[in-house]
C-alpha cells in the first residue's frame, strides 16, 4: 500500500477512535446517554447528508456517492457508541 495513503488510513482510523471515546465518556455521564446515542442514530438516518455544495471537481454521481459514504461512516460511528454504552450481557453460569 502507499505509504501516504497508509498514514492517511492510520490518522482517520485514530481520529474515528478519539471520537467514538469521547462520545462514549461524555454520554456516558448522562442517565439518558444510551437513549440519547441512540436517538442521535435515528436522527442521522432521517437526515441523510446532503451531496457537497463546494467545488470537489466530482461528478454528480460521485457527490452521491461520497454523501452515501459519510451517512455510512456516521451511522458505524453512532453504532460503535451504542454498542459502548450498552450493558455487558450477564455472565452464563
């Protein structure tokens, strides 16, 4: 793989850790946090991302695509905090 590429990977990678974290801590001090990670979920799907406005050099069908691909990324995000949140199932016995 490219190495600059690889970097990129890594930095967006660590980036998207920090902000699944934080999201986590900072819900996680609320009584409703859970409710509320999973209301932010709900919020993001109703509300799909608009295609860039700004001059990206894209295509329309490339706009699409990358609006597609960040409602993606922030819904896996949404998820990783849920799943974060969520109560550790019950050891079996």
């Amino acid at each position: 793989m490219d190495p600059v590429l690889l970097q990129l990977y890594a930095r967006i990678e660590a980036q998207r850790y920090l902000l699944e974290f934080v999201f986590a801590t900072v819900l996680g001090e609320r009584s409703d946090g859970l409710f509320q990670a999973k209301d932010i979920k709900a919020k993001l799907i109703s509300m799909p991302s608009q295609p860039p406005t700004k001059p990206l050099g894209l295509d329309p069908s490339e706009s699409d695509l990358l609006a597609g691909l960040i409602d993606e990324a922030q819904i896996k995000i949404m998820e990783k905090v849920i799943s974060m949140l969520e109560p550790a199932p019950a050891p079996a016995r």
